[in-house]
C-alpha cells in the first residue's frame, strides 16, 4: 500500500483539484490539455484522503491520521481504505 | 497617438492602434461590434505590418483542428509569444503577444490586397476567439459551445459540442417565439451587478451584438423521450467546463475557469436534457426547470 501512496502521490501533478464544498473535483491533464471525459468527484472522506497524500506518507500514518479526524470504525475503515487507495491509483496512474 | 477605433464585446473594449500605413479590414461579423468610440478603459490592440523574426526557445502548446495547426504558443528571448495560422492554407497569418500587465496586444501581419487596395486584416480567424479566450482567463467569464436563446424575459442556454442540437433547439424556440442570442459559441459574463448574462461575439457572418440574462443552463442530448436530470456541486462544475474552452498551456486558467464556474451554479441551475426535437420540448422544460 505504501508504494500505491507513492505512486498516487507522484501523479497527483497530472489533475487540476477544485474544492467546491465537501466535494473535490479532479480533472486529468492529458499532454496539457483537460481531459472532461475522466473526471472523479471525491466525497469529503475522498477529498481528505487526496489532500493528505504527500511524499512521505505511509499507509499506517493515512490510517491514523483518518481515525483522528473521522468517526469511523478501525477495522471498517481498513478494508474500505485499502478499496479506496486501489481504485484511486487504477485511477490516477493506470490509465 | 490616437486610437482607430475599437471593438467591444461583451463590454469589454478593445481599442486598435494601427502602427501601418495600411489600412484595417475585419471580417463580415465584426461590422457591428466595431465603433470609432475609444473608451478609457479599454485593452489596447497595437497593429504592425510584417513579421519579426525571433529565435523559439520553446514550444509551449499547439492548438489543432485534426491535423491541422491553428496556433501555437511559443517562448522566445523576447518573451512568450502567439503564432497564428491560416485554418485552411496553413500559412503564418498573425504573430501576436499579450501583456497581461498593461493589458495590451500586440500583433504583427502581412499585408494582403483587398479590392484594389493593400490592407491589414489582423483579427482574421482563429486571433480573435483567441483574444476572447485569453480574456476569460482575466475575468468573470467563461467562452462556452453553447446556442442561447432569450423568451419572455427569461435566458436558457444550452451547451454541448456540435451534434448534440444545439442549433436545433434555438430553432425550436425561435419557431415558439424566443430570440436567439447565438447558436454555437457564447460569452458567460458576471456583470457588475452580480447578475449572469449570455453575450454573442463577431462570427464569420454578420450579426448585430446581443446580450440576455442567464437563467437556466442545459447540456441537450439525443433521446427517445424528454429527459430531465438536474445537476449540482462537482458534477455540475465539471458538466459546464467540459463545454466551456480551455487552451492548455497553463493549468491556472483551468482552476480560474473552475472557480468562475462554481461561483456561475450558485445562481444558476444546470441540468442535462434529453430531447425529442421537436415544439414539445419547450413545455417540458418550463414544467420541469
């Protein structure tokens, strides 16, 4: 998972992000050029996550730092965090 | 030295200096949006005859129709310039730069004859939907793929790329009465008062300058049956973008346009429309706006 962060985080350059509420809207650049077709609302558990990525985070830091912030059960947060980072780098780096 | 004349759209001026013993030429649509009127607060359009030459550090960007080259952004030692191009022969037709700091163009042609006659013709397609657009990267304004049309005091657009009917429909409202603003390319503008209005701009054919207020904003697709789904928060903001024009040399104008959006469906509703074309279609919409 720790290398997933990496990789998502290195991609994060490749969108343009506008918060607009709770919602952040991510926009993929493709050569320059905003690809409307592939763009992902992130709620505002998504959005946290997004912003939380940086170089030099670990998946168990993620993990904490969600659990301090949110109200949500440890062992529910574990399966539906490690969905999220899956999909999220699919989305960010696998297309 | 003493301004020509200038153009406005939307109610932004722009006014030419015409540095050439040439005379200008503009293309049919321009006629109306052109006054010998020379506002204070305009954006000033410098014109010189001829090319320069430059060295081309970079190649920023290049904006294409297909295959072909339409214009392309480049840096030089003497700053970041456009190169414009003929959208059919492919020949250099405008080098043009902007100072965003002084608000000024500058643009250099080559003269061309015109009814016995040498003249310059320095807005000549793309250059001026481009100076529209560089415009929107400044302002509380979006240039959008849009008809829109005006009914009863009330402004629909709709938005969408060619195919989709936007033509179609501003023919529909035409036919029950409404008065089109423009079918295909709209300015989105946040007047001083905090309203929304939709302006049209100088097409290749000639059309007087109109203006409505912005209502109601819909992306029409084709459908077996009058559909509608109304749309709000990021979905809505990247609807309208997706339709909006964006050049993509530089990401900030994206998140500008982006903020001008969601401050634009604060006050204006959006949804998608499915649409049978025909009059039908009308009492749809203002049953279900």
């Amino acid at each position: 998972m720790d290398s997933l962060l990496k990789e998502i985080n290195q991609g994060k350059t490749h969108f343009v992000c506008k918060h607009t509420g709770e919602e952040l809207l991510l926009i993929p650049l493709k050569d320059n050029v905003a690809d409307f077709n592939q763009y992902l609302v992130l709620n505002e558990l998504g959005a946290y996550i997004w912003d939380a990525l940086h170089p030099e985070i670990t998946y168990a830091a993620l993990q904490n730092q969600i659990l301090n912030e949110f109200e949500v059960e440890e062992e529910n947060l574990r399966e539906d965090l490690q969905k999220f980072i899956t999909a999220l780098y699919q989305y960010t780096c696998k297309k | 030295m003493k301004p020509n004349g200038s153009i406005c759209v939307a109610g932004y001026n722009f006014t030419l200096y015409n540095q050439s013993v040439c005379g200008l030429i503009f293309e049919t649509g321009f006629e109306d949006f052109l006054s010998l009127e020379t506002p204070d607060d305009a954006r000033k359009v410098y014109i010189h005859e001829g090319f320069i030459s430059f060295e081309i550090i970079k190649n920023c960007y290049q904006a294409k129709n297909n295959e072909q080259l339409l214009w392309e952004i480049v840096d030089t030692e003497n700053g970041r310039w456009f190169l414009v191009y003929h959208p059919e022969h492919s020949h250099l037709q405008q080098q043009a730069q902007y100072n965003d700091q002084e608000k000024t163009w500058t643009i250099y042609c080559q003269r061309q004859a015109h009814q016995k006659e040498e003249v310059l013709h320095p807005l000549a397609y793309p250059m001026a939907p481009l100076m529209w657009y560089v415009l929107t990267t400044e302002e509380q304004l979006l240039l959008i793929h849009a008809s829109g049309i005006i009914e009863s005091g009330k402004g629909r657009i709709f938005a969408g790329f060619s195919g989709v009917g936007k033509s179609t429909m501003a023919n529909i409202w035409q036919n029950n009465g409404a008065e089109i603003i423009n079918d295909d390319r709209l300015l989105l503008k946040k007047e001083t008062n905090g309203s929304w209005r939709f302006h049209n701009t100088p097409m290749y054919y000639r059309a007087v300058p109109k203006s409505a207020v912005l209502n109601h904003i819909f992306f029409p697709f084709h459908s077996p049956q009058n559909t509608i789904e109304k749309l709000s928060g990021a979905k809505a903001i990247a609807q309208l973008l997706a339709f909006t024009i964006h050049h993509g040399y530089d990401s900030k104008h994206l998140l500008h346009h982006s903020s001008v959006t969601e401050n634009l469906l604060q006050d204006i509703t959006a949804a998608k429309l499915g649409v049978v074309p025909t009059s039908e279609i009308i009492a749809f919409i203002k049953t279900n706006e």
